[in-house]
C-alpha cells in the first residue's frame, strides 16, 4: 500500500516533469531550439494567477484562464522579440539566450515590490482536501495535477491528430523547407509553438503551485524536466510524458528507499544511464546525418 | 594600416606577429607586475579573482570555443579542483604537488564524463554534463569524512615547500603566474596540430573525421584539458577564499562560467579574459549603481540576475562575438579610418542544417 502511494505521489510530480518536458519538444519540434527559459515561464504562470488571484481578485477559473492566455501571448511576443532574429544562429547562442531570458524573469520577479521575494500560497478552492479510497490515502492536489495532464494531452493530440494547425505544426517539423513550399506559414507556427509552449508552463505551474508554493526560484524544478524529456527522446511528445512520469516514480521511490542524497540525483542518474544506453530515449527515433 | 611582409613560413604560426604586440603585451605584463604597487588591496584581489577566472575561462573556451563542444556542468571540475587541493593541503602536501594532484584529478573525472560525449552532441552533451554536475555537487555535499558536507572545509595558506605564501601580494604573483603559464600554453596548444584538430572538430566533424583526426580521442583530449584548468582554477578559488562548501560549485555558477566565454567571445582567447573581467566587475558597477536607482529597484535582490540576463541577451542578439568582436571593430575601424565601411564585420546568416535529417 505504502509503495502504491510513493507511486501516486511519484506520478503526480512527474505529470509536473513532463508538463515541463512538454514544453521543451513543443519548441525543439518547431524550431530545433532548446529553451532553457522554460522552467522561469512555469514561474511566471503561476505568478500570473497569484496576481490574478490575490491582488486583482478573480474568481478561481478566470485567473487561471487570464494566466494561461496571458503566458501564451507572453511565449508569441518572446519568440517574435528576441528569438527569432537569432534563428540560423549555432543552437549555442539560443541556449544562452533563452538562459538569459530565464535570469530576466527571475530577476524581474524578485524586483517585484511585496511579493517577490516571498513564498506564497496559491488559494485554490481544492486546498488540502484528503481522499480516503480503501486504506490509499489520495491528495486532491496529487489527483488534480494527474487528471488535468490526462486531459491535456488529449487535447494536445487532438490537436495535433484532427486540426489544421496541428497537422501543419507536424509538418513544419519534419520539414521546415518543404512545409514552407507548401505554403505552410512556418515563422508564424514558431510563434505559435512557444506561444503553446508557455501555455502548457503556465498550467504545470498553476497544478504545481499548490503543492510546493509560489516563489522566484521555483522554475529550477525545468532542469529537471530536461533528463524527462531525454528519457522520453527528445522529440517526441508522448516520450516526454512518459520520461516524466519515469523520473517522478524513479524520483519518489527513490527518495523513501535509497539513501540520502538520492533523491535529488536520481533524475539525472537516470539520464545519464540512459544516454550511455540508450541516446535517443524511449520513443526517440534513429537518425544519422547526411553529409 | 599596418602590412606584415612575411618572409618566413614561420611568421605565419608565430605568437607575436608584430612589434605593436611585444610592445602592448610588454607593456600589459609591466602593469599587472606593478599591480600591488599600483592598486589598494580590495582592487588588488579583485584582479586576482579575475585571473583565476580566467582561468577556468581558457579551459571553457578550449572546450566550448575551440572544440565545439559545450559543457553545462564545469563548475563541477572547478569542484573537484577545489577540494582536491584543499583536502591535500591540509594534510600538509605542498602547493605545487597538490594543484599537480587537482589538476591530475579534474583531467580524470573530465575523461569520465567525456566518454559519453562521444556518443551524444549537441543538447544531449549539455544534459549529460549538466546532470554530472548536478551528482558532483551532490556527492561533495554527502561525501561528509572527507569534503565536511554543507559545513564546508576551510584550507590552509598554500606552501610552496616550506614558503608559506601569507599576504593577498604574493598570492596575486603566485596567480598572475599559473595564469601566464596556463595562456602560454593554451596558445601553444592551438598552434600545434592538436589544437588545428580542435578546431576541425568544432567546425565540422564529418570532414575532420575524413581528415583523418580521430575523433574519440581528440574529443576526450578536450575535455581532459579543459578539466585540469578548470581543477587549477578551483584550487587557486579554494586558496582566494580560504572556505569552500558545495555551493560554490552548483548549476549557477557552471552558466556563470558560460557567460564569461559568451559575453567575452566564444572562439577567441582574449575572450576569455575579458569575460572574466566583465563578471568580476559587474556585481561592482550594480553595486555603484544602486544608490542612483529607486529604493524598490536597486535594493531588490534579483537586480543582478536580471542585469546579467539583459546583457547576455544583448550580446547574442547583437554582438555574437563577444566583447573581443566588439574590440575587433574597434581596432578595425581606427586602423582603416576612415575607410571602414559598414558591412565588414556583417554576420553571415548560416542556416542551421538540421540534426533530423534522414
């Protein structure tokens, strides 16, 4: 019982992780560019629905609609300001760029007078509330990031299986130069593959402000979502889900039967095993590079 | 405008390719040997800051700038520098002996984490090294009968054989050596075949691999190399500051060490330096800077994060060389004045090929 709970709770902190990891394939499917701003943009949601929460005083659903919308025009002005004009640039200097969008953002949060620097909690309605299912012992928070990853990612699949924009977004990543012929928008489905990207961070923050808390240095949990999204092979978006939850499991079990110290490293033990095993994840297809 | 008449094939690989160099380095190595005489000593160990940052610097630069490959993880080797040295000082190995066995050691665990380099490139290098360095600072942590864990260990005043180097001067002259040393070396190194072979590498592996440059072994070469300066720089850090904890070596400081190269210019050893200089200065211009700055603002811990984020990106958007490009432009514009047009230093627009091609 005690090992389907260590799973439970594992599986909620790596819905976080691949929500995170998601993110990443999103932007590195699109643009083959790595985002290393994607665990601040996490940060910046869930400061978006604090604001809206607390100082504007929404009502629950629509401060964590005004978040989400907000990250995603957020994630289309970024990919329009500063990381366009560097594509075509060595993937190094997006790396840095996006590390400095990522000290920015951190830095601009703490700036924030009264709040910055604090810890909050976000209010939400489900707020420490218990399930008792037979002798499990669930969290509604545990249970609330699970389901609302599940619903996610029918949707992203619905939307990349059955809509136009999904079907061209497959398109330009496989081939960006042929897609473009095609007379497939390929700049603007950039735009918006981090628009989509910081969307799906703001929500992962959202889900997991309520278990840790809200503060400036919350995005660092993103480097952990980067061995979730190698597990997972990095350019599939079902793999990142999957690396997610192995790191999580990996991660809880881990923490309650290793010893100390494993907990925190396990995530990258994991990857590093993975790389030597196996270097293009779980899902990751076989390339080689014609000259 | 200056014309170098070659007469000899050896003018073409020789360090100082004319006089305004023997005059200018000349003149750059009388100032910092004056130094302690020049400077007060807060000033004084700001530079030798700045030197062992060089340091580290030259050793991410081999690496990053002229082998292509990017590490994520190097605080981890400034790391294993750091406490080799400062676990072998204290058991009263001398100074040479003990940055020797740091440097040994940094070179190891840099062979370590270089084999699985040669499988993965590009992003997956960055994770595989990011993740190490994540294991490292937490082994240093855990590792308590030796490292003293999050307490930290305080190390003793280097002992060059029975000389025990007790004021900020000396210990700025034992630097400014290693540090000359070390430069020599790098320039030494990027002359010789091994170094063009780096290059190679970085520029294109397919056709250095069909030059004939094996790629294993010069990959691992790389990082070894880039490892020991790292584990030099960590031992002369570990001396600077007396006391060091794990913390000191976590994934912020590894992208400190990468802003250092990009900020001063990836590819170039002035690069190196100046980068060097721009992270051990900024936290002091901030700092000069806050009393002129609103309360909410320049009392606010994350000004500096967000400062160095805003400049990092307005180096990659506009000046990808680096403060060293930006020099280059410069001297350019003054050597051909006024002759210097504008489109001569404009970026060729390479489009990435793509790593998914089938």
């Amino acid at each position: 019982m005690l090992f389907l709970q260590l799973v439970i709770s594992g599986v909620a902190q790596g819905c976080i992780y691949g929500l995170i990891a998601m993110g990443f394939v999103l932007i590195y499917k699109a643009t083959e560019t790595v985002s290393f701003a994607q665990g601040e943009l996490m940060m910046l949601g869930a400061f978006c629905g604090l604001v809206c929460m607390t100082l504007l005083g929404f009502p629950y659903w629509l401060a964590i609609l005004c978040a989400i919308v907000g990250m995603a025009l957020f994630g289309v002005v970024l990919e329009r300001t500063v990381i366009r004009p560097i594509l075509g640039q060595p993937a190094f200097s997006v790396v840095m760029l996006t590390i400095g969008v990522g000290y920015v953002a951190r830095g601009f949060i703490t700036m924030l007078p009264g709040m910055g620097t604090d810890t909050q909690a976000l209010p939400v309605p489900y707020k420490d509330q218990i399930w008792n299912v037979g002798a499990l012992v669930l969290n509604v928070e545990h249970m609330a990031v699970i389901a609302a990853t599940a619903v996610l990612c029918v949707a992203l699949y619905a939307l990349f299986r059955y809509s136009k924009l999904g079907i061209a977004m497959q398109a330009a990543s496989q081939n960006q130069l042929a897609a473009y012929y095609m007379g497939i928008p390929v700049q603007r489905l950039n735009g918006i593959a981090w628009g989509l990207a910081s969307g799906v961070a703001a929500i992962a923050g959202l889900l997991l402000a309520p278990i840790t808390f809200v503060h400036a240095n919350m995005g660092f949990i993103g480097l952990k979502a980067f061995p979730a999204a190698v597990v997972g092979g990095f350019g599939s978006l079902p793999g990142a889900i999957v690396g997610g939850l192995v790191i999580g499991i990996v991660e809880s079990l881990s923490g309650f039967y290793l010893p100390d110290g494993f907990k925190d490293t396990a995530a990258y033990i994991v990857v590093l095993v993975m790389l030597m095993v196996k270097p293009n994840g779980l899902f990751g297809e076989k390339l080689r590079k014609k000259v | 405008m200056r014309f170098i008449f070659k007469t000899h094939y050896a003018q073409d690989i020789v360090l100082a390719k004319h006089g305004g160099h023997w005059f200018w380095y000349g003149a750059l190595m009388l100032l910092l040997l004056a130094a302690p005489w020049l400077f007060a000593e807060y000033w004084l160990a700001q530079m030798t800051l700045v030197l062992i940052y060089s340091i580290a610097g030259l050793g991410i630069m081999l690496l990053a700038g002229f082998t292509g490959l990017f590490s994520m993880g190097h605080a981890a080797f400034l790391g294993v520098g750091a406490y080799t040295h400062a676990v072998l000082t204290n058991m009263g190995v001398p100074f040479p002996l003990a940055l020797a066995c740091a440097a040994a050691l940094s070179a190891l665990v840099g062979v370590v984490v270089g084999l699985p380099a040669l499988r993965v490139k590009g992003i997956y290098l960055g994770i595989a090294t990011l993740s190490f360095g994540f294991i490292v600072e937490e082994v240093l942590a855990r590792w308590e009968s030796v490292t003293g864990g999050n307490a930290g260990i305080h190390i003793k005043k280097p002992n060059l054989f029975g000389w025990v180097l007790e004021s900020g001067d000396q210990f700025y002259y034992l630097c400014l050596v290693i540090t000359v040393a070390a430069t020599l070396g790098i320039l030494n190194l990027l002359r010789t075949p091994t170094g063009r072979a780096f290059v190679a590498i970085r520029d294109s592996e397919i056709s250095a691999q069909s030059m004939g440059i094996h790629l294993a072994y010069y990959k691992t070469l790389s990082f070894s190399l880039s490892a020991a300066l790292a584990g030099v720089a960590g031992a002369l850090y570990a001396h600077n500051l007396q006391f060091i904890s794990p913390d000191q070596f976590n994934i912020l400081q590894s992208i400190d060490l990468l802003l250092m190269i990009v900020i001063g210019g990836v590819g170039s050893v002035h690069g190196a330096f100046l980068g060097a200089i721009f992270l051990i200065s900024m936290p002091q211009l901030i700092s000069m800077t806050k009393d002129y700055l609103p309360a909410a603002v320049g009392q606010a811990p994350g000004l500096q994060a967000f400062v160095y984020g805003v400049v990092l990106i307005a180096f990659v958007l506009f000046e990808p060389m680096g403060l060293y490009g930006r020099w280059l432009k410069v001297r350019t514009y003054l050597q051909m004045f006024p002759f210097y047009r504008k489109g001569m230093f404009k970026r060729q627009k390479s489009f990435q090929k793509s790593d998914r091609l089938k």
